[in-house]
C-alpha cells in the first residue's frame, strides 16, 4: 500500500482523495480526524500522535510503549488504513464534488 516514503501507492491511493490539502484548511476536517483517531485503540492512538504529531522516531515509540519495531510497524500500518477508511466514508466521500 506504501512506498518507502510511506506515501501511498498509485494502485492503493485513495479514491475519493482529489485535493487533499483543501480539507487541512476547514476546521469540520479536524473534527473529523479527531473522531477517526478515537476509534483507534489507545496504543495506536498513542503510536499515531508520536509519529505523526510529535515527530518521535520509532526507536523511541517503541521504548515508550514497549513494544518491538514489528509491532510498531504493525501498528502503523493499522492506524493508516483504518484512518484511510474512516476519513473516506465520513469526510471525503461526503465533501466531493
């Protein structure tokens, strides 16, 4: 699904997805994050704010949740794709154009 930037592949992108940037700038995008991001399990709750929001390596993460680097990866993973799937039916499939 990820290329080694952890960007999505072509195959995998998201449909719906047109103009991402667009929907960083409204304050109901936000909103709607926030509720993807509590239907995570709190470890990846946590995992997702120190990779994406806090910068924390995953050596780091990974010391802080004691868990090992295949889990972190694991985990990850998840979070992208159950953030990808919450975020697509509850913002971008409602806001196309």
């Amino acid at each position: 699904f990820f290329d080694r930037e952890e960007h999505w592949t072509d195959q995998a992108a998201p449909g719906y997805w047109q103009e991402p940037a667009t929907a960083l700038d409204k304050k109901e995008f936000y909103e709607v994050l926030e509720r993807c991001q509590a239907k995570l399990s709190p470890v990846q709750q946590r995992a997702f704010t120190m990779k994406y929001l806090d910068g924390a390596e995953a050596q780091l993460i990974c010391k802080v949740l004691d868990i090992t680097t295949s889990n972190y990866w694991v985990i990850i993973h998840r979070c992208k794709l159950q953030l990808r799937q919450c975020l697509e039916n509850n913002w971008f499939l409602n806001n196309k154009k």
